[in-house]
C-alpha cells in the first residue's frame, strides 16, 4: 500500500490543485481510503488501480466543486490591508504556479481536463477517456487542439516585437 501511496499521490494531488479543490491534501487522503478499501476488487494491476484512483478523485473534485457553490462567497484577501513585511504563504504558492496556470487559462475546461489526467496524471487515452466519460477519439482530439493552443500561445510570447517606429 505504501508504494501505491507513493507512486499515485504527488499526481492525485496535483490534479486536485490545478483544478482548485479548497483542501487538495483531504481530498486525496479520501481517494486513498477509496482506493484501499476497493483493492481486493480491482482489476487491471496497477494501472488499473491507477485509473481507478483517478475516477475516485475527480468524482472527489466534482463533489468539492458542487460543495462549494452551495455555500455563500468568503471575503476575498485584500493585499492592502496586510501590514506584513514578508512575502505571504499565499503569495509565495500562487507565485510558483501562476505560469502553468495561466497557460491553462486560454484552453477550453474540457482541453484543461485532458491535459491535467494526461500530463499530471500520466494517465493513458484510453483511462483519461473513462475518466471524462468520452471516446478515446474525443480525448486525441482534445488533447490536439490543447497543444495546439499552447503552442501558438508560447510562439507569440517568444517571437520579439521588431516593429519599426513610426
């Protein structure tokens, strides 16, 4: 069990984050309680274990998300009204991921999904597929489009502005 905890936790967790979970650590505690009690009945080895797990998180995640939207808003940290000299946790963790997800943030939820089961989760076409509910075609499609975007996306930042002045 340890060395499933420790092969498939940093990917669970991972996606939890990306995909804004209010406490990501819990919830992969719960998908590992999931997937341990279910273990005996599993098929496939392990990546069949692993494609199991990753259902269980992402049910994890809609569950999170359709919590959160029946409880009303909390008040939203105002940076001016912080009086501390050093930079905040908050501050330091947004930081460090702000690049990937602002990458994400030109993609469709559904290219979003993909690329987070595919390159966090290492997970197949085929397991992404029942994970999303689609056709291994429609995850190729998606994940080719996604690509496509960030390509164009890293392109346009790369290329320097070599206009000459009026």
């Amino acid at each position: 069990m340890r060395e499933i905890y420790d092969d498939f936790a940093p990917g669970i967790l991972g996606y939890l984050r990306s995909k804004g979970c209010d406490d990501p650590e819990a919830l992969t505690q719960e998908v590992f309680l999931t997937l341990f009690s279910k273990l005996d009945t599993l098929k496939g080895g392990l990546r069949g274990a692993r494609t199991f797990a990753f259902s269980v998180a992402h049910a994890r995640m809609v569950d999170d998300l359709r919590r959160r939207e029946r409880e009303p808003v909390m008040a939203v940290f105002d940076p001016e009204l912080d009086r501390r000299e050093a930079e905040s946790a908050e501050e330091s963790v947004l930081g460090s991921v702000a690049g990937a997800a602002a990458l994400l943030e030109g993609l469709t939820p559904q290219q979003q999904e993909v690329l987070l089961l595919r390159v966090v989760a290492d997970l197949s076409i085929e397991e992404s597929a029942q994970i999303m509910g689609r056709s291994a075609g429609a995850v190729k499609q998606l994940q080719r489009r996604a690509l496509g975007v960030l390509k164009n996306q890293l392109e346009r930042k790369e290329v320097p502005d070599n206009e000459p002045a009026s």
